[in-house]
C-alpha cells in the first residue's frame, strides 16, 4: 500500500495502519487452529439443525470466482451441509465465469438458483455511476448480488448465508475513497441526478435493514467459512482445477466483465488506485507472495493495451452509448463519495458500535 490511501498512516517503524490491524487483530485469530476446527464444527452443526427438514440448509453464494468456488467445495465436502446455490447474474458474467459455476454445481449434485437482474435498470444505474465520476462504479453490481440474496433468505427463511468473504485473501481492504459502502441514501441520488428511468425492481437494501433488522430480528446470519480454513491461494486453485476442471483468472474479481473493466482500467488510469494493492498486500501479509515480487508485479499493467481497446468498445456498446460518450466521462473531473448524500457518518458509528461488543461490521457486504 503507498499514499494513493490518502488517509494511511505509517508508524515509527514505517509499517503502515494496514499491516498493524491484521498483526494486531487479525493474525491471532488465524494462528489459533485447533479453535478454528472446533469452531466450524459449531456452525457447521447448526446450519444443519436450522435447515432440518428443509429442501437445503443454507445459501451460499457463487459468482465463479476463486473465493465463492472454494466456499462451495468446502461447504459440502467438509461441512457437510446442504446448500442452495445462489448466483446473481447482473449481465456482466464472463464465460469461464459461467463455465466455473456449471462445474461445481454438476459434480457437487447441487440445486442453482439463478436471480436475473433487471438489465435496463442495471444498464441505468451502472451508467448514472459512471456519469457521476466517483471511483466505486461497481457498486451497482454488489448492491445487487447482497440484496437479492437478503431478500430471499428473508422470504423463505433460510437462517444462514455463507460468504466468500475471507482474511487470506482481503485483510487489507480497499480505502473507502476507493471504494466507497453500499449507501442506499447515496445510490438513490446519483440515481436522481443521472438516471433516465426508475428502479422499479432493482434490489436495494438498507443498511439497518441488512445489518440489523435481518440478523438480530430475523435471526438470518451471514457467515464466512472461509477464515475457518486454510487458505493458500495457489493450494486451492489447483485443488479446484484437478476436482472440477475450474478455469483461472489473471486477477481477483475478473468473474466479472465490468469489474475486470473498472479495476484493471478506469479506477487505476482515471483514479490512481490500483486494486492489486491491498489484494496484493493480504497475500504478502498472509506469507503467500514475497514482496520484491508483489512489486514487481506492479509495474506491469493488469490488462494491455489491446484488451483495454477491446474491453472499452465492449463496454460502451453493452451500456447504450458511443466510445467517445464513454471517454467524454472518463476524462470528465474525478468526484468522490463526499459529493453526493451518504451515511458515511451513521456507518462509522455503526461499525464502532459493533467493534465495542466483539463483532466485525463489513460495511461493504
């Protein structure tokens, strides 16, 4: 991480603010494996007591990618669970996405369900984004794979939704400048501003609903197996190539058209903010990856020239407009999150509330 994180922070010794957080909250907990067994043994157990007698025990969500194919495979192989195959398509889906999804779920026997996102809605909102000039563009796309999952588990009630969320590959998190919260208050009005027709069915959820209402009211919990587990990036990609014929990506979160777009492209060349950074970061903290060759790393762009060509005309053509409609806003001021209503404020209080009685609160998810 450098100062394209305008708010870290180095100590003395020159370790910054994100290395200090995982040695200090993060790695004790990931040291202590005989607990981590004795503790996914629990919850293993209960999701299958709350699902007795129900047509499967959990949701786990699937984009394709390496977090979410390893969730599925270790949620049935070594938890012993049941689950119901959730995937969201939002019109971004790549085919090796698509192709990772069809082999687990082949060679694990298990149920998809498959939530099509609205495409004009989406095409809509995701283009009021760009227009907007706020680095988090892709927020649409998370909004939407969280939200629906949310609302069906709450419909049905299903009490347990496993993410791929996971310490070994993302203790360092994105700055919020970079990649700003889910805000529902703040997505509705860069929408107000720049979208053309209304959301009619596009899921939304708001925080208190999501954060509160659904896991202390409703009692439906978002649990994340994955820190349960040992996680070495390359063990697992082989593991998941030699079980189920699982294609690689060049880079995390590449499952996605758009998000291969945004961050191997937009946020880097219009913002400064490589993503690698922090996904590089939680390797090389996680004794995965060497520094000098994480460095290394960087100096090469994450996609060249002739495939940002091909991904630029790809784009403007899937959301409605020109190339030179879509570079107009690429080349137009930078805007941040600060410029338009959000509950930055509340989420902050929030996630100091939840931090004082022992919980994690990712304001992102």
């Amino acid at each position: 991480m450098d100062t394209s994180d305008s708010k870290i922070v180095f100590d003395e010794n020159g370790i910054c603010d994100h290395c200090n957080n995982y040695f200090k909250e993060i790695r004790p907990s990931i040291e202590k494996t005989d607990v981590r067994k004795k503790n996914i043994i629990k919850i293993a157990n209960k999701i299958k007591k709350d699902g007795e007698k129900k047509d499967f025990d959990c949701i786990v969500g699937l984009s394709g990618g390496l977090d979410s194919s390893y969730l599925t495979h270790l949620a049935v192989t070594e938890m012993g669970l049941r689950p119901l195959i959730f995937h969201v398509d939002a019109g971004w889906n790549t085919q090796i996405a698509v192709n990772n999804i069809e082999r687990l779920v082949e060679k694990l026997d298990l149920d998809l369900f498959t939530e099509v996102i609205d495409w004009e809605e989406m095409k809509d909102l995701q283009l009021s984004f760009i227009k907007s000039g706020v680095p988090h563009i892709d927020i649409p796309q998370d909004v939407a794979f969280f939200s629906v999952m949310y609302k069906f588990a709450n419909k049905y009630n299903v009490k347990n939704i496993l993410t791929g969320a996971n310490h070994a590959t993302e203790c360092v998190r994105p700055p919020v400048e970079w990649m700003y919260y889910a805000d529902k208050l703040q997505i509705l009005d860069i929408h107000r501003k720049f979208g053309k027709i209304k959301l009619r069915s596009f899921p939304l959820s708001h925080i208190i609903k999501h954060k509160f209402y659904l896991p202390y009211i409703r009692g439906i919990k978002v649990i994340i197996p994955l820190n349960y587990f040992p996680y070495i990036k390359k063990d697992v990609e082989k593991l998941l190539i030699d079980t189920y014929d699982w294609q690689t990506y060049p880079q995390k979160h590449f499952e996605s058209r758009f998000t291969r777009f945004y961050e191997g492209y937009w946020l880097l060349k219009k913002f400064g903010y490589d993503s690698r950074r922090p996904q590089l970061s939680s390797l090389i903290l996680t004794n995965q990856l060497n520094r000098d060759d994480a460095l290394e790393t960087l100096k090469t762009p994450p996609l060249n020239s002739e495939t940002i060509r091909k991904e630029f005309t790809y784009v403007a053509t899937k959301l409605g407009i020109t190339e030179e409609e879509l570079k107009i806003y690429f080349e137009a001021p930078n805007k941040s999150y600060t410029n338009y209503k959000n509950q930055h404020k509340l989420y902050e209080i929030g996630s100091n509330i939840f931090r004082i009685f022992g919980y994690e609160m990712d304001m992102r998810r």
